[in-house]
C-alpha cells in the first residue's frame, strides 16, 4: 500500500514540476549567498577579527534554508492536500479505508508519500552544500545537520497541515486554499514583529513555527522547539483522522474536530515546555564562556548595560 501512494506522489507531473520550481528558490538563494560571502571573505581576510566573526553557517546555510522555506510553505501544504484530495476527487477515499481497515494506516501513508514529494528539495539543499564543501568551502557538520533537521520537521508540519485540510475539503482546490490560507496565518504573526500595526498579535508568535526554525538555523537542538514543531504535525494528522472518518456526521463530526484542535493545542504546549538544549554551532556562539559556565549558580540578570551575569 504504501508503494502505491509513494507511486502516486513521485510518478505525478505535478510532484516534479514542484521540485523543479523550489530548486529555482533554492538555487537563487545559494547563488546569491556565495557570491556575498565570498566577497565579503576577501575583506574579512585582512582582518583577524572579522574573520573569526565570518560564519558559514549565516553566509552560505541560511540564505539556501531561505528559499527552502519559501518552497516548503508554498508546495508542501498542497502536497499535503492532494494526497487525500485525489481520493475523493475519483471516489475513492471511503474503497480505500476499508480496504486497509484502518484510518490511521491510510493516513500514515498517505503523510510518508506526501512528506516524500514536498521533501525532494531538501535533497537539493544537501546537494547544493555538498558541492560548496566540495570545492573547498568550510561548513561544519553538527550545525548544519541540525539546521536541516529543522527543515524536515517543518516539511512534516506543512505536509501534515495540507493533510488536514483535504480530509475536510470536498475537491482539491478548496483543499489547497485552506491549507495555504493556515500556512499565510503564520506569515501574518511573524509579520507582527516588524510593523507596530500589528503589535495586538506580538503575542501570538509562539505559535509561529518560524520561530521554532530560527532555533535550529543558528544551531541550537532545542527540545522546546523539537517538541512543538512535533506536537503541532501530532494535532494536525489527529485532525485529519477526524474529517477522514465516513461515520462521523453532523454535531459528532464538529465535536471531534474541536477535540482534535484542543488535543493539537496541548501536544505544542507539552512540547515546548522542556527546556533541555544543546548548543552544536561550530563556535558555541549561543553558550556562555567555559570560565563562566564552571561558575556554579551563575545566574544572568537584565540590567541597564544588557544582560549581565549576577
């Protein structure tokens, strides 16, 4: 079964047309970056400060991860929703549930095979870095692997997002547009930070996965951000089991779904509350000094000047 939905995803024109479309983003972002960098390295090359201050990780990694993010958020969520959308387009979906005779098997499969197509580009991501570590470019691995972990984890909650959406759309386009009107949602909150218009919704940003991502793209695996981005693709795969069930209707059907939602509410914050992180950038930039951190009970407090250790 699950080569049949693995066929359906990666033998569509579509998949690939998608892919082609997300390595032009990608592609452009590594272009750009390694033109900047290394620019910038030849004036960094005089000075010894600058060049302890020139980091792969900002110049070359996350100016590539950009148009990956870009990609993701625009085709993963439609991925997502032709998985099932497909079903009930041809009639399907209810042959296929009972066939497998079970709902959370089907939309397993149908989330790996989605997953698999909107994740195409992150094989062009590595691609793309292998090449620069190739011709001679420095990168260093835990940071970079952490920060394309990040990425998949993200790829999973788009893909899940779309996954939900076409369990409760009747076709695929009203399908597509409620998974990319939830993925904009989160444009909106990450705009609230840059526009004092929108300042009411600074404090909807823990519910962004962006900034859950900004974690793994400096090179920090942080649980917090591990647990949310996981708790949330949780909720929306429960979601999606809810609008795939054929015997549930009516009020029973909107209860369900209302359950789901409350259930993703608390599977994000259960995940974001463990604090445990490991700092794996090349030059700990985000842990204190080593003198500092044999300090016991060193504690950092917010004065006047920044913060300050107490």
């Amino acid at each position: 079964m699950l080569r049949r939905e693995l066929a359906l995803v990666l033998r569509a024109r579509v998949t690939w047309l998608q892919a082609a479309l997300s390595s032009v983003l990608i592609g452009h972002g590594f272009v750009l970056a390694v033109d900047l960098y290394t620019a910038g390295s030849q004036s960094a090359a005089t000075g010894t400060l600058m060049a302890r201050e020139f980091d792969p990780l900002l110049g070359i990694v996350r100016p590539t991860l950009g148009g990956l993010y870009l990609a993701l958020s625009l085709f993963g969520p439609l991925a997502g929703a032709r998985a099932l959308a497909i079903e009930k387009d041809r009639h399907t979906l209810h042959t296929l549930v009972l066939q497998s005779g079970s709902v959370t098997r089907v939309l397993l499969r149908k989330w790996t095979a989605a997953l698999a197509g909107a994740g195409l580009p992150i094989g062009g991501v590595a691609a793309l870095l292998l090449l620069w570590r190739g011709v001679g470019g420095h990168l260093a691995a835990g940071e970079t692997v952490v920060a394309i972990v990040g990425y998949v984890l993200y790829a999973a909650f788009v893909t899940a997002v779309g996954l939900a959406a076409g369990a409760f759309a009747h076709s695929f386009a009203q399908a597509a547009t409620a998974a990319l009107i939830a993925i904009a949602a989160t444009f909106a909150i990450d705009a609230a930070e840059g526009f004092s218009a929108l300042a009411w919704m600074g404090g909807a940003a823990a519910w962004s996965p962006t900034s859950y991502l900004h974690v793994f793209e400096n090179g920090t695996f942080a649980l917090s951000s591990f647990g949310w981005l996981l708790g949330a693709t949780g909720g929306a795969l429960v979601l999606a089991g809810v609008g795939t069930r054929f015997d549930l209707h009516g009020a029973r059907r909107w209860l369900a779904a209302a359950a789901a939602v409350v259930a993703a509410i608390a599977l994000c914050v259960i995940g974001r509350s463990v604090s445990r992180a490991w700092d794996v950038s090349e030059t700990h930039r985000h842990s204190l000094p080593p003198a500092a951190a044999r300090i016991p009970n060193l504690k950092v407090v917010s004065g006047p000047g920044g913060a300050q250790p107490s």
